[in-house]
DNA sequence: ATTGTGGCCTGCCCGC
DNA sequence: TGCGGGCAGGCCACAA
C-alpha cells in the first residue's frame, strides 16, 4: 500500500505537471474530497492555477501553487497517482493493477493535454485543500536521533503504534514498521518509552537504512519479511514460527526468538 | 492528555 | 461454477 516510498515515487511523476496551467478540475466522488470542502470547492481553487512545487510530508503529497490553495493528496491503501498514463508505481501490495475508470476519484487536466489523476478503487484516499500540515510530525527519513528520543519518551503506547503514529513521525504505515522492527530485533508491543540508549540508536540506524534499500528496491512491500508475512510464515533470520497478532490496531508479524 | 477501539471504504481470495 | 465471508490498512471519530 502507499506508504512514505510510494507516495515519494508519486511526488516524483507528479513534478512532471509543474508549470502547467489547470484547465479543467474532475471531482467527481465527492466522498474523496476531505477536509470540509466540495468538489466544487476544488475547481474554484484549482481552475486556471499553476502548480509550482511538489513537495510530501509523510504519506501526503503536496502541490503548491504560487500564491493560491495547496493541493493536499492521500491515497489510503490503494490509492495511485497517474500521470498522462503512467502510475507513479509499478505495482501495489492489496491493490488491483486493473484500470476501472469508476475508479478515478479526482483528475486535473492542464493545458497541452496533460493529465493528472487519482485512481482509488477502495476510496479509502483523499484530496483536500490546504490540508493541516501542523498535524503532521517530522517526515520519517529526516527524523533525527533528537526527535526519535523526545517522540518516544514517556510513552506507553506500544512501540508500533507510536512509530506509526502521523502525529509524531510521518510516513510509517504497516509493512515498513513490521519491516523496520524486525530489521531492530525490537519487539513491536514494547512500551515505546521502555527503549534503551543502545536500543534507540538502533532503531534509527536500521530506519534509515531500510527507507533507503527498500526505496531501492522499489517500495514498502519489497522488505525481507514481506514474502513470510502470512498465517504460518517463519522468521527468514531464524526459522522460528512468526506471531501474529493486533498491535496498535494493525494486524502484526513478529519474530518471538529475536525480536525483544 | 493519552491510549485503545471500531467503522468506513470495496476488491480479492479462499473454501464450500 | 458461483457465492459469501473474511481480510487487507490508512484514517478518523469516539470512548475510556
């Protein structure tokens, strides 16, 4: 699913609109659009506008025009941004590789003919106008140990659900926290204010290294837990059977022998 | 204030 | 072969 590297490939084709005049705004799902606002809300903002930059914040994509509204884009579990035919991914974990058009949600169309949509078949996306940016903690692959140490002390919440959480670091989702905490031997359901010095460093030293290999290799589902990631699946480090449980409300894979 | 839970969306997979 | 139940997870509202 869409997860921070997703959502950065799709930044990436999204840059390829910059520049370009909107000449004509589909909204129309109006379930899609978040934050208060209409679909026709949207083409008031939107219609005869020039995106300037792109910029993302965890799982949210940002365009900016230069001295109107921001375009704010989520795209839930299944969400792809499309850009004049092209997916900003190759494929997405859970989600369907078909082309319904009942699935695009939101397009913009800009002049010369280029196209820009939103094709969400669960509709669990959004877009939205000027989205809250202040509701978002600092992105994940900027985190420092400074911000890692203040977000995690004190708490009581499980470790995954903290790291997951978009309020304290941004762009985390399932797999690449599973993925992460595996990589840490850190036991998801950990009190995430119960980790030591040592134990922290850690945690962010295999963050970074796992953004950057997995981006690599092409997305959040491309981890080396991914493939046991079922009912039954075994540790790949170990052998020893996975557990599978709920933490932080997200159906959970962990290794009992080496993740502690 | 912090943490936990349930519901929403709907395509797809599995078992009968 | 068709059908239905369960499952996937990001996000939000709401409860404790």
């Amino acid at each position: 699913m869409p997860e921070m590297l997703e959502v950065e490939a799709y930044r990436r084709l999204a840059h390829n609109v910059l520049g370009l005049a909107v000449v004509a705004v589909d909204a129309p799902d109006a379930w899609i659009v978040k934050g208060g606002t209409t679909p026709d809300d949207l083409v008031d903002a939107f219609l005869g506008q020039t995106f300037v930059a792109d910029r993302r914040i965890g799982k949210l994509l940002l365009l900016d025009t230069a001295t109107g509204p921001t375009l704010g884009l989520r795209f839930g579990m299944t969400g792809v941004l499309d850009v004049d035919g092209v997916d900003g991914i190759d494929r997405l974990e859970y989600g369907s590789s078909r082309r319904n058009p009942v699935w695009d949600r939101f397009g913009l169309r800009f002049e010369g003919g280029r196209a820009m949509r939103l094709r969400d078949a669960r509709r669990l996306g959004g877009v939205e106008v000027d989205p809250d940016e202040r509701r978002l903690g600092p992105d994940a692959s900027t985190l420092t140990a400074a911000q890692l140490r203040i977000l995690l002390a004190e708490r009581k919440a499980p470790l995954k659900a903290r790291l997951m959480d978009q309020s304290a670091v941004a762009g985390l989702g399932n797999l690449l926290t599973d993925e992460l905490l595996w990589r840490a031997s850190l036991d998801p359901a950990r009190p995430a204010g119960s980790l030591s010095d040592p134990e922290r460093r850690r945690l962010r030293t295999h963050l970074h290294q796992t953004l950057v290999e997995l981006a690599e290799r092409g997305g959040s589902h491309t981890g080396d837990l991914q493939d046991s990631r079922v009912r039954g699946g075994r540790c790949p480090r170990d052998g020893a059977e996975l557990q599978r449980r709920t933490v932080g409300g997200r159906t959970t894979y962990s290794c009992p022998e080496h993740q502690r």
